[in-house]
C-alpha cells in the first residue's frame, strides 16, 4: 500500500497483504509485477506447485485482481448493457464469468460479476477499467469505485480445498454450488484477538478445479494464510506462483488477456484485435438480452462467419509449442496460425496448446503443423509436429462440480 | 416492414423547425405517411418569429435568410405556400465609431472603390474565387457526405466527384483551395484586404454563431461553406413577417404534401423493440408506432435525452457526449419608439445588416472573453431593423431592432442568472457608441442568452448550429462518425437536424438529404 513517506516513484510495485507471508516462503525470490502489485511467480518448483493444485490444495494471492463496486438504481442495466452474457437473471449469491467488448465487437477484457444484492456487484477484471466502465456508465444511474486495495484476496484451489476451509473453520463452504458465494466467519487463533475473521467465499477459480477464493478485509490477510498454513501441513498445502496457475489454466481452457488476445484497448495495429466469437466465447454472448457494446458488430460477425478462432491443440511430443508459427502443412508454406499458450501437462500427459487459428482449420479433428523451436544442451533444432484441433477443456475433473465435495 | 402496415404513419418526424418540416414534406413526397411531432406551440423551432413586447414581434432567433439555396425553396413550392421576401439583396454596413462606416453589398462595391479601390478589387476577385469554390464543392457540401472505408459504390463516386471537381477548378485554383482550406481566416484576410472595417465584416461572417475566433483553425472553411452551401448566392433576404413566415409556409408545404403536423407535442423518448425503432411515447404518455423515426432534435438529446444509451454502445455514447456544443450566441431584442439615428448613416443604409466587428482584431478580442468562460467586453455585433423593410412587425411608427451578439459563452462562469441585465446594457452601450440616442427610444429589451436559447428552442447547449461547424464535425464526421449519413446505429432512427451535414443555419439541406436516405434505406 502507498504511504506518504514512501511516494509512489520509490516503490514501484505495492505490497499485496499477503507480501511478508509470501517472501518468506518464497525460495527463489522470484516477484513479478501484476496490476501495479509485485507477485509471486514462483515459490519453489512449478512442478511441485503444479501437483499441490491438482492433487492436493494450493493458496494463490490473487489480491491484484482488479476490484470495482458497482452500484445504485441502474447497476444491472448497466452491467447487463457492458458485458455480452445475460446477467439479468444473476441473483444475489451467484457469479458469473463475462467479457466485455468495444463498440466494433473487439475484446476489452473477462472479468467475473458478483452479484452481492439488488444493484449491488463486484466486478472483478485481469486490468483497469475505470475508463471504460465510466464511459459505458453515460446515461445510467450508477456508482463505479476501485476497491481493490480494500479487500485481500486468496485462492484456495484444489481436490481437498473444501476440507482445508472446513478445517479452519469456515463451517458451510461444501455447501457452495459451482459459481456459488457467501458470507462465512473464520475462528481467530487462540490469543490473536476476539471475534471471528468475517469474509465473503466463492466457489470460483482459474483452475478448473475444485476451488474457491476467500474476500476478506486486508487486516486478517496474514491471520487467514497462517491458519490455512498451519492445517495445511500435513495436508501438502503450498503456495503457489503464477506459472504453475498457468499451467492449470490451460488444461482448463481458459483464456488470458494480453496472452491469448491483446485487449482491444491496447491494440495499436489494426486487425490484432480479437472477438468473443473468434476466441471460442460464444457461449458467453446473448443476442437475444437486449442491447449491449459491440451487439451489431458481433451480429454482422455472425453473420459473415469466422475467420479464425482459438482451438485447443493436441500436439505431438512432449516439447510445448510456445510461440509457435502453425502451418497447413509440413512443408511449413502455407500458415495457419500460430499458439498463444501452451504447456505439457502432467495429468492428462499430453502436449496442449491453446492456438488462434484460421478459418478452415478450426473444426475439431482439423490437422495442422507446429514449428517448434527446441534447445538441446544450448544447440537449437527446429521441429515440424503434427497438431490436432481438440475439444476444450482438456481436463475437467468431476470433483469441479461436485457438491458436496469429496471430503477427503 | 409488416408491422407499419397496421400503423397510422410511416415515418414520425420529431420537432417541427424548418429540417423537420422539409423532411416532412419530402417523405410525404416519396409517398410515407409523415407525422411531425412539435415541442412547442408553434412550428418553426429557431426560426419563429413571436412577439417579445406588446405589440412588437421578431424573428427570435436566426434573424436573416440567406443560407436556403434557390433550388430548394423552389422545389419546396414556398412561393405558391405564401413567402414573400419583404427584403433581398441586403446590403452590409460596417460600422465604424468615427461615423466613417463602410457599406458593400452584393455587386455593389462603389462605396469600397472609393475608400480604397486595391480593397474593391480584391474583395471582387474574392468573391468570384469563392463562387468558382462553391460550384466545385456544392454537390458535395450540400448531399450526403461519403462514407470513408467502404467499397460501396455511391460513396466512391461521391468522392471520386469531388477530386474530379476540385481537379477541374485548374492549378491555380485548385491549389489555392487546398492552401487556404485549413487556414485561419486572419491570415487570409492579412493577405488580401488592407481596410480594417473590411477585415472585421468578413471575419464576422467566418465566425457568426461558431465557437471561433478569426485566428481559429478552419475558420476560412467556415466561410466557404457558407457560400457553397447557398450555391453561391449569398444573397441576405427578410421574409415577409420574418423567419416564422418561411417556417409557416414550409409547414404548409409539408401539410399540402400530406403530411400531419401537431403541436404542443414533446416527444419523451424514442421507443426501441428488438433493435427497430418503433415509434415514440409523447411526454402526456400517448404511444405513436412507427418503423422510422427521424429527429431532428441535436445530437445530444436525440441520443442522450430521447433515444438513451442502453440502446447505443460506449464508444458511440462517449463521442456523442464529446460533440462540440457550446453556444456563444446571445439575441437582443430591442422594442424602439422611434427609428434610432446612427451617427453617419442614411435612413437608408439602416435597411441592410449592420456591423459593429471594425477590425479582426476587435473579433478576435471579442473572443478572447469566451474562452475564459466570460462575456465579450466589447461584443461583436450583427444588427438588423427588420421594421423597415416589414413595418408590420411592430405598432405603426415603431421599430424592432434584433441583435445577434458575440459572445456570450453558455457556460458562464458568472451565471447567467445574474448577468443577463448587465450584459444586455454593456451591448446597449456598445450600439450606444453608434447612435447615442439609442437607449431613449427603448421601449421594452429581451436578451436571450445560450441557456435561454437552450431552454426555448430545446437546443442543448443553446449552439446555433446544433454543432459546432469545424473540421473535426464537418461532412462525414458530422456530427459523429457513425451517425453522419443520417442514419444512426439504431436500425429505423435517422437524424435530420443542423447537427447533421451540412449543418447550421437555416438551410433545410439536412431535411432534404435525410428524408432521401429514409426513403432510398426502405427501398
């Protein structure tokens, strides 16, 4: 947090709550900046990060996400008039994942809506959109406030997460459905004060896992990772770092701005913005709720059929196809996209990609052809490997939507 | 298009000011059941002529005709509805406070000769160089502006015309068009005219009713467009009754083409089903269906006001919000006794339009005030007595005097509540330097500052023009990309007013070209 006596061009990057927590576990000091915050990108292997997320439970600061309180008379007109999905019936207790588009049906940013109460949400965005947001407010009876730096929150992902929250004492959270929030309190540890921590829970996640993300007040930030910590011990608990939450976010699908489409409000050069359509979102966008930004363009887009879309990629080998150029065929002359994210994935032991491919190879079973650059021992070979458009998610275990979950 | 089979209209026309009505009449025309929704209790919108003191009536706001192009009125048929002009050709008298005023007028440039003959002549070649411009430019500055970005082939023509156009003006010209198109008209008038007076009158025209200033960009721009868009006439002309009698005339016209015209009938909002347009509710809660609403009500309250943004994206809303319109144009009526004496001038000269604007400069001072959100200190002034030429106007003897004045910015930081009395004595001083008896023979004063302007003629802003006239809100940015072809992003609204190209002034050339795309889109 910013302090008088520090001014903002001595501390660069802010300190999430969870900082100290972090930095003591964090073996390799490795920080990265996310939203103006300093992140961990890695706490002691992406391997062993990776297994706490799948196969036990993991904790993930994700306080840098972008916080805004969206309320008064017009706050689900106005949502419901920003983003592409329906949220008119989103009640109170429920979230929903949305992306919101420009006026050309050009990608802003995904984000989720809370529904906290009646004209009352959180949305919660991967960048600033205050600009944006008060734009789109013009004409609507609404309050629009940052409150990122008012509310810590961690992700508590995993197959035995819901164990590790009922364990320190958040009685109820198995009760969640999938997209699912509440109010819940948390017991104080002997001797760290009166009354218990309160804090909002949802089931929700970047994993596509079982998992959920506690919202709490910035002061019990450390009492509820201490407590999480200490159950966790004999549970394989670890913190983890971003490169292993993207390795499980690809085998989940799910798609990351400035990675698998630059934001149409960053897009310098013309035709590098990207559609819900083209990225596979169509789910995500309702004709049919009335008007929102971007309804037109995404209608005549339909209307024209496809030129590209992302697809996930089955790749031959083991060697991720970062970057790579794809081609029709193995003769590399004709391309045909290229990859926006990929990684080998441990559990489903295959080679994935998330890639923007053209128009004539998005259908599944469709072939196409990774370049993949590979160093052996500092000599770089060149590899042409056969890819093949599958079916997204790669991996979607069942305990995801399971409720209760498995009490493990 | 079923839906309108069971409708009483076609096509509903918000607002019945002169584009509203010449819409009107040309989809009546085109064979649309028309139905012309007014606000007010009068047609005309700005240009009305009302009463202003017992007994004394007045164009209240547009004071002067002579932006209407001939082709127009013709097609139109006003003659056969009843306008008369009870003045044309009106000369232009600069004033000068040493009594040594200067009249030019159309074709007469005697008085000019012989003060400085290099003036005349350069005033003479000026003049046919911006006939030879507007024969060039007005297909394209009076129909509808080009789409940039298509292949459609109408707008490639639109635009291959108007290279074609200004190729054929020759070299000379064609670079002189291109020179000055951009320029500020300061400059222009440093490099042609010597006579201060003369500098000051044709600034005056390059600013009148604009947020600009003679040293502002684009203001050369102004004044072509001016000439062009009348085809070159440029002739000032008074209708018989004033501006009220050529809106009346104009709604018979509409009336006679089969068109429904109801007053006394705001529109609250502008109804939308399943992305259409589909009719409007009116303010006492009465429903109209129609498929295809045009307003021509300004941008930003047929968008902000009567459409709402839910029905827009941001984007759009965000540059309809950025639309330049904020009006720096007062009126002052003044009801008279007697005819008032201008010290140096005929009985005569008083029929033309008079101006206190005696150098480029003083505009240019006179501007100053309005950036700073103050009134002009020393005010421009465009002055008409339209008694003269239409006596009936006021009680046998009397006189009107109305007074377009420059500027008074809409948001003043003063308040306009509290400055309207000062600010109509400092302009009665200002004519008071003039004809110093002036102030003995008022009778009764109306000043009608922007917020006045706003509130009567529903103009937000109170901006003559709807929108400023500049490069950035000219042709197919006018008023905002993505409206500037009269059609909207709503399927069925359309846009007829002055904020639509080519714009302000009483020209009726909005009216015409929306009601052909209306008709050419149902096609």
């Amino acid at each position: 947090m910013l302090t008088e006596s520090e001014p903002h061009y001595r501390q660069p990057l802010l300190k999430t709550p969870f900082h100290e927590r972090a930095r003591e576990l964090s073996q390799l000091d490795s920080f990265v900046p996310w939203a103006g915050y300093s992140t961990v990108d890695v706490f002691t292997s992406v391997e062993q990060e990776y297994f706490a997320i799948r196969n036990a439970s993991s904790l993930y600061d994700l306080t840098p996400m972008v916080k805004y309180r969206i309320s008064g008379a017009d706050a689900l007109r106005f949502l419901n008039r920003l983003v592409t999905r329906d949220i008119r019936r989103l009640g109170p207790g429920r979230v929903a994942y949305a992306v919101w588009c420009d006026d050309a049906g050009h990608l802003i940013d995904d984000g989720t809506v809370f529904c906290i109460a009646p004209n009352e949400y959180r949305l919660c965005t991967a960048e600033r959109q205050l600009d944006w947001l008060r734009v789109s407010a013009i004409g609507f009876d609404v309050e629009i406030r940052e409150v990122t730096e008012e509310v810590a929150a961690l992700a508590v992902q995993g197959p035995t997460s819901a164990k590790l929250l009922k364990a320190v004492g958040l009685a109820g959270v198995e009760r969640l459905k999938p997209f699912g929030h509440g109010e819940f309190t948390m017991p104080r540890a002997a001797g760290a004060g009166a009354g218990a921590i309160p804090m909002m829970v949802s089931r929700t996640g970047f994993t596509g896992d079982l998992g959920y993300e506690l919202w709490m007040q910035p002061a019990d930030a450390e009492s509820v990772w201490d407590a999480l910590m200490e159950v966790g011990r004999t549970r394989a608990v670890r913190p983890v770092g971003s490169r292993a939450l993207n390795m499980v976010r690809i085998e989940a699908g799910f798609v990351l701005p400035n990675v698998d489409f630059v934001s149409a409000a960053h897009a310098l050069y013309l035709g590098t913005e990207r559609s819900p359509l083209e990225l596979g979102l169509a789910w995500l966008v309702d004709f049919n709720k009335g008007h929102f930004t971007g309804r037109r363009a995404l209608l005549a887009e339909q209307a024209r059929g496809p030129r590209r879309r992302l697809v996930g990629l089955d790749i031959e080998g083991t060697k991720p196809a970062h970057n790579a150029l794809l081609y029709t065929a193995r003769s590399g002359k004709k391309e045909a996209g290229s990859v926006t994210s990929a990684t080998w994935s441990p559990t489903c032991k295959r080679n994935l990609a998330l890639a923007m491919v053209e128009a004539p190879y998005i259908a599944t079973g469709s072939t196409v052809w990774a370049e993949i650059y590979l160093n052996r021992e500092l000599v770089w070979e060149r590899r042409m490997v056969r890819a093949r458009v599958v079916e997204r998610p790669f991996y979607a275990p069942q305990r995801r939507h399971a409720t209760p979950p498995a009490d493990f | 298009m079923n839906a309108a089979a069971h409708t009483q209209y076609d096509s509903i026309v918000i607002g019945g000011g002169h584009n509203g009505l010449v819409c009107a009449t040309y989809l009546a025309r085109g064979g649309h059941r028309v139905l012309v929704l007014e606000a007010a209790d009068r047609l005309g919108g700005a240009a009305v002529t009302r009463e202003f003191a017992p007994g004394f009536r007045v164009s209240a706001c547009a004071h002067l005709l002579h932006l209407m192009p001939p082709p127009l009125m013709r097609e139109l048929g006003l003659e056969a509805q009843g306008l008369k002009l009870a003045a044309a050709g009106l000369p232009t008298v600069a004033l000068s406070e040493d009594a040594h005023h200067l009249s030019f007028g159309p074709g007469n440039l005697a008085a000019l000769a012989e003060r400085c003959a290099a003036d005349a002549a350069a005033l003479a070649e000026w003049q046919s160089l911006l006939k030879r411009f507007a024969r060039a430019l007005h297909p394209v500055l009076t129909g509808t502006p080009p789409r940039l970005g298509t292949v459609a082939w109408r707008d490639a023509c639109a635009l291959l015309g108007l290279g074609w156009r200004i190729r054929r003006l020759g070299r000379r010209d064609m670079r002189e068009l291109l020179r000055i198109g951009g320029m500020c008209v300061h400059d222009l008038l440093e490099e042609r005219f010597s006579l201060a007076l003369l500098k000051g009158a044709v600034a005056l025209d390059a600013v009148l009713g604009s947020n600009l200033g003679p040293r502002s960009p684009g203001t050369v721009l102004s004044l072509l467009y001016r000439v062009a868009a009348s085809q070159g006439a440029d002739s000032l002309t008074l209708p018989q009754g004033g501006l009220g009698a050529l809106s009346e005339a104009l709604a018979r016209a509409a009336r006679a083409a089969g068109a429904e015209v109801r007053t006394g009938s705001p529109v609250e909002r502008i109804l939308v089903s399943d992305d259409h347009v589909a009719g409007v509710v009116l303010c006492g809660g009465e429903e109209i269906a129609a498929r295809t609403v045009i307003s021509s009500a300004d941008p930003k309250s047929t968008f902000l006001g009567l459409l709402g943004s839910e029905h827009l994206d941001a984007g759009f809303v965000r540059r309809v919000t950025q639309v330049r319109s904020r009006g720096l144009t007062a009126k002052l009526h003044l009801a008279l006794d007697r005819l008032p004496q201008f010290r140096g001038l005929a009985e005569e000269s008083l029929r033309g339009r008079l101006l206190v604007a005696p150098s480029a400069d003083y505009v240019e001072r006179a501007y100053n005030h309005a950036k700073y959100n103050e009134y002009s200190r020393a005010p421009m002034l465009e002055i008409t007595i339209p008694t003269l030429a239409d006596p009936g106007l006021a009680p046998a003897g009397r006189h009107v005097m109305s007074v377009i004045v420059q500027y008074a910015p809409y948001t003043l930081a003063a308040g306009w509540a509290t400055q309207r009395t000062p600010f109509a004595d400092l302009v009665i001083d200002t004519l008071g330097a003039y004809a110093p008896q002036l102030r003995d023979s008022i009778r009764a004063i109306e000043l009608l500052a922007p917020p006045d302007i706003e509130r009567e003629f529903r103009i937000t802003g109170g901006h003559w023009h709807h929108a400023e006239l500049a490069l950035d809100q000219f042709l197919m940015v006018r008023p905002v990309p993505g409206a500037a072809q009269y059609q909207t992003p709503v399927p069925g609204l359309f846009l007829c007013g002055a904020g639509c190209h080519p714009g302000g002034g009483v020209m009726g050339l909005p009216g015409r070209n929306a009601a052909r795309q209306v008709i050419r889109e149902a096609a």
